[in-house]
C-alpha cells in the first residue's frame, strides 16, 4: 500500500483542493517523486470525486461521478481537501530538493495572496494607517512575534510562512530603492 493513500477507501466520496492549494500541492509532490502523471489535475480543483479503484502501486483511480468515465491516475491523499499536510519525512528529498520544493510553494503562496489582498502589503489603500508600505510591513512582523510570544509551544507553520512572506514583501518594497537582487548574490559570498 502507498504511504501516501492511506484515508480513504474505494467508493469514498472526496472533494479535490482548490485550484491553489491543489496546483503547489502537486508541484511539490512532482517534484519530490510522490505521484506519478495525473491527467487535467486542475480540472478536478475544489470538485467532488469518488475513489474508483486503488492500483496495484496503491494509488488512488478516480472518477467524478460513479458511472462515469475514469478520470486519472496517481491521486494520493494530498490531492484531496481533507488532507492535513504532513508528508512522512524519510520520503522527502534531500536539503537542496526540500528548498527548492519549498521556495516554489511560498512564490505561490504569495502571489495568491497578493491577488487576493489586492497587493494591499505594498500598496495599501490608506484609510487607517497613512505610513509607509515597509512600515505596515514591519507592524504585522510586530503582531506575529506578539502572537508568537503569548502562544505556548514552539511556533505554528502558519507563523513561519508568515514571517518569510512579510519578509519577502519588504524587499520586494525595497526594490524600490535598492538593488536587492545585487544583495542577495553578494551574500553568496
């Protein structure tokens, strides 16, 4: 049985992650050698689907409905919105793969959230707070490591990814000013 398709059962009906969540999801699983080819995945984003068979390499067969055509192959349980994000470290590649695997799924992640905020991290609309966009970004740097200090317990992985965007959205704002990408190659150094 595959490690990875271990929640559901054939006939279970799941329903696919959104479109987002789905495509960095499968970019990492790509990537990292978890899933094999799985056909027109994002046309499945945020449908129900039925487990229709479990192939012999223990990976999900779907269908959109039962009765209908097989849609694809290869699903794992990351594939499905129930999933809870955790991936058994000893299948996961080595540092250099786990980087780029991850700084692929934060670009996402961020550009999603610019589209969705309305690039509001560095161009704000201005109502409440009349301050700089590096400023504002340093505010909510401020809020997350007051979250951080009053939670018990090490910090969640939703802090963490909080942190390296704030921190990506201000030297996208220094860009402005500064040669940032020059920075970042000197430090290589």
């Amino acid at each position: 049985m595959n490690k990875f398709c271990i929640n559901h059962k054939i006939g279970d009906a799941v329903v696919v992650a959104n479109k987002q969540v789905l495509l960095s999801r499968m970019n990492f699983m790509l990537k990292t050698g978890h899933v094999g080819y799985v056909h027109n995945f994002e046309d499945f984003a945020g449908k129900t689907v039925h487990i229709r068979d479990i192939d012999s390499d223990g990976f999900y067969q779907i269908q959109e409905d039962l009765g209908k055509d097989f849609l694809g192959y290869s699903w794992e349980d990351a594939c499905f919105a129930d999933y809870d994000g955790v991936i058994p470290s000893e299948s996961l590649p080595d540092t250099h793969e786990r980087i780029t695997a991850l700084c692929d799924a934060m670009k996402g992640l961020l550009l999603y959230k610019n589209e969705h905020y309305g690039d509001s991290a560095l161009h704000p609309i201005g109502i409440f707070y009349k301050g700089s966009a590096e400023d504002s970004v340093f505010i909510r740097l401020d809020d997350k490591l007051k979250r951080i200090q009053n939670a018990s317990g090490a910090p969640k992985c939703n802090d963490v990814l909080d942190f390296i965007g704030y921190g990506f959205l201000y030297l996208a704002k220094r860009m402005d000013t500064e040669d940032v990408l020059s920075a970042i190659e000197k430090e290589k150094d």
